[in-house]
C-alpha cells in the first residue's frame, strides 16, 4: 500500500468523525427552532453542545488541511469547482459561531430571539449543503483534461446531489434529536424522542435511496457492504429510540451516518473526484497527490497528533456527560 493510499483513508477517517459530529450539533441547531417551544428550552438545547460544538469543527479544519497538504490538486480543484456552496457553508459556520457566543451578551428576548434564528438557519444550510457536495463527488462533476472544473454552479443541483442534501439533513437532524433524547430531562427529552422517530423515518426513507442509487451507479462489492450496514444501523437506531434505549440508539445513528461516509468514499476509490467528461481525466489518488517525503512527513506529524486530539476530544465529552433540563436554567437567565 502507497502512502496516497494511506492519506486517502485517513482523510475518509476524518471527514467521518466531523460528519458524526458535527451532525448531531447541525441537528441540535435545527432543533431549537422545531422542537423547542421557549427560551429556556433553546437554551436547553444550546448548552447540550454549547462545551464541544467548536472542538466538533477541528474535524472540519483538520480534514481540510490534510486535503491541502496530501492531495493538492483534489483540494484545488473541490475548492474553485465548489466555490459558490463551500462559501456560503463557511459563511454559516463563522455566523454560527458568533450567534452562540453573542447570544447571551444581552437579555432582550429580541436580541436573543435574532440570534436564535441565525443558529437554527446556520445548522440547517450546512447540513443540506454537506450532503449536496459529497454527492456530487461520489456522482463525478465535469473535469477538464487540465484538471480543472469545467461545470458551474447549477451543475452541481442535479437529483442526485439534491437528494443527498436532503439525507444529510434528516439524518443529522435525527442524530440531533437522539442526541436531545440522551442529554436532557423532562419533557424536552419526551418530544424529542417523539421527533427522533419522526426524523429517523423520512432519513430512512431518504437514505436508501440515495445510497442504493449510488450504489447502482458507482458502487461496487465493498460499498454494498457498507450500503448494507448503513441500513441495519439506521433501522437498529429507531427501533433503538422506540425502546427507550437512547444510548443506544445515539451509537446507531452514528454508526449509520459513518457508514454512509464509508460507502461514499469506497464507491470512490482509486479516484478522488471521478470525471464526467472523460474517465481519464478523473483526479485520483496517485495522480492528485503530493510526494512521497511530504506523505511521509505528514504520516510521522499525525501519528503523534491524532492521539492527543481523540485524548482531549474524549475527555470533554465525559466532563459533560450529564443531563440537563430546565430546572438548572435560573429564573431569568437566558
């Protein structure tokens, strides 16, 4: 195995653990402005990721910095190609910052209602966009023989990319609401379970369409594999949430979002971003790579970092492991 192809996998590893992540902090987002019906429900909610929703985002920084490094042409081409919905992704994700951390810097309900709404959109547009771009990569985009995008913008919103928006939307949203059922108490974590089911139902029927089409088109034996777990993780994930067993319901519905990253990513495999205009202009991973002492030390670089990262990562969440509900929101206090 070349280290290319070693890079590939790792890249896969990452943008699945941000999928993962950040996918139940999109879907908490989306939440507060459907599941939650006061201010001291939303703010409920906000404090469920309010310690890990910044540490979720390293994933996305981490995976696109060694995009850059190992792959320079995938990441120039992915980022001119895609310039217009990447753009707006990270334009939502600075305004989703700024709204939890500016929120609470006033009392008005106004201002806090305003600033509500923005996290709510700025979850709900990245989740769909997310899912838009990685279907276009599984799908193939035009790439010319210079290894540049030759496409624009609306090229990018054929079905097949608008439906795998719609399946990371609703599958985030019901990581989110699993996620709501196993940090909260009360009857903020009844009506979240009630949502989860009602969630998990559309993302499944969303899921297997998307997948099973992508299989059809670009998959081959090993993401059919994938494809399979996928379903039975999500179908183990309601049945999961209909029992009551929330912890495990949150470790399906991560397990089906991980693998459907997987199968994507298989369906790939050896290109990075496969051409629709001619297969031999397809970028892969020996031919969008950088050299093999930039592999090496990069390889050398995250076998020392990826361990303190997963370390510190894993003992935030335990700190904050515990429930909450709005008893612990003081009288006023939001």
């Amino acid at each position: 195995m070349h280290l290319y192809d070693v890079w590939f996998v790792l890249i896969a590893v990452l943008w699945t653990g941000y999928f993962f992540l950040e996918g139940f902090d999109f879907g908490i987002g989306v939440l507060t402005g459907l599941l939650a019906r006061d201010r001291a429900e939303r703010r409920v909610l906000i404090n469920t990721i309010g310690p890990v929703w910044d540490g979720n985002e390293v994933w996305l920084l981490t995976a696109g910095g060694a995009t850059f490094a190992a792959f320079p042409d995938w990441y120039a081409t992915l980022f001119s190609g895609f310039y217009l919905p990447l753009l707006l992704i990270l334009v939502c994700l600075i305004v989703r910052g700024v709204a939890f951390e500016y929120r609470a810097k006033r009392e008005e309900e106004r201002w806090q209602r305003n600033w509500e709404r923005a996290i709510f959109w700025t979850s709900l547009l990245p989740a769909f966009l997310w899912g838009v771009a990685f279907a276009n990569i599984a799908w193939g985009v035009k790439i010319g023989a210079d290894k540049n995008y030759a496409g624009g913008f609306f090229d990018l919103l054929h079905p097949h990319a608008l439906l795998g928006g719609l399946v990371t939307l609703t599958l985030f949203t019901f990581h989110g609401a699993v996620f709501a059922s196993l940090k909260t108490l009360g009857p903020i974590r009844e009506r979240a379970r009630r949502h989860a089911t009602r969630a998990g139902l559309l993302a499944a029927v969303a899921a297997a369409s998307f997948l099973i089409w992508t299989q059809v088109h670009t998959g081959n034996g090993r993401s059919l594999v994938a494809l399979v777990v996928a379903v039975a993780a999500l179908a183990a994930a309601l049945g999961a949430n209909l029992a009551g067993r929330e912890g495990w319901s949150f470790a399906f519905s991560g397990a089906t979002i991980a693998a459907a990253v997987v199968m994507l990513f298989l369906t790939l495999f050896p290109d990075v971003m496969p051409s629709t205009l001619n297969s031999d202009w397809s970028l892969t991973v020996s031919n969008a790579s950088a050299t093999p002492y930039t592999l090496k030390i990069m390889t050398w670089c995250a076998g020392v970092a990826t361990p303190l990262v997963l370390l510190y990562q894993s003992w935030t969440y335990w700190v904050f492991r515990k429930r909450i509900g709005t008893q612990h929101i003081a009288e006023g206090a939001h």
